[in-house]
C-alpha cells in the first residue's frame, strides 16, 4: 500500500512527522559445539583415592560463515547483529526519512504549497503509525492513509493506524 501527502496553492502549516517503531529482526542464535567427554577420573599415588571431574558442557562459538555467490563467486561475511527490517520507503517528493519516521517538507517549519510526495509501504508490515506531530490546513492539505484523508491539527491524525 501507498501512504500520500499533498497540500494546495493556499495556506501552509508546519506540517508532520510520523512514524513506524521498526521491526527488529533478531540474530540467529551461534552455532555451538560441546565436548563430548562427561569427565575423567584421577588416582593419587599417595593413598589411592580416586576423584572424578565433571566437564560441563562449554559452549564454542564457531566463526561466521562466509557465504558464496554462486554467480559471481563473491563472498560477504555474515553477521550476527540484529537487523532493522525497512518497513516503508520515501519513493517520491520532497519530505525526509530519517530512520523509521518521515515528516512533511521543511518540518518543523512550514511546508510549501503544491506540494506532494508517495510513501511505499512494504509487504507484511503489522506496526501502526506513530504521531509526534501534525498541524496542516485543514481540509485543503491531506496525508492519505488507507484511502483515509488526513488534514487538520492533531484531532484528525492517522495516528495508531495500521498502513
């Protein structure tokens, strides 16, 4: 799905910025190898006692994978940090993404008239919009959410949205 802003050729406002808490994506748990042995057993010369050591399984953290491009025979290393998965994208216009939230034109300050830009949504995403600003000229400059216009200050805003 698609998300739109638009405004017209009159009155500017200082705009919005909302946002998508990103989905983390976390590492796939290290391979991990444990000796086999469950102990050993040691005699002392000088009365004969026996004792047994138990090993504990200690766990070993074997190095990442590379892996092979099998067209080009490229490697890239792996890694084991979490990954943010991009849940929307600017696709077109002159508002700003910074990680996961996009705002109008210029916010803080006002956006200009005829003004436009396309959010793309990616496939799948479950989190509902977050809010932290929106001030536009009600009922002439729209965020299209869903097919849901909205325009105004703060009362009429997408926020807790699914997109």
């Amino acid at each position: 799905s698609n998300i739109t802003w638009s405004s017209d050729s009159s009155v500017t406002k200082s705009g919005w910025k909302i946002c998508l808490v990103p989905m983390i994506v976390p590492p796939p748990p290290p391979p991990s190898a444990v000796d086999p042995a469950d102990g050993s057993t040691t005699v002392d010369p000088a009365d004969g006692a026996t004792t047994t050591s138990i090993v504990a399984p200690v766990p070993v953290v074997l190095p990442p994978v590379t892996p092979v491009d099998p067209d080009d025979g490229a490697t890239t290393p792996s890694t084991t940090t979490a990954a943010v998965v991009a849940m929307w994208t600017l696709e077109s216009g002159p508002c700003t993404q910074i990680g996961p939230c996009i705002s109008s034109p210029n916010y803080p300050e006002n956006y200009d008239n005829r003004q436009s830009c396309e959010i793309y949504v990616h496939p799948g995403v479950t989190e509902a919009i977050s809010v932290e600003a929106f001030d536009t000229e009600s009922d002439h400059d729209y965020l299209w959410v869903n097919g849901i216009g909205y325009s105004g200050r703060y009362r009429d805003t997408p926020a807790g949205v699914t997109p």
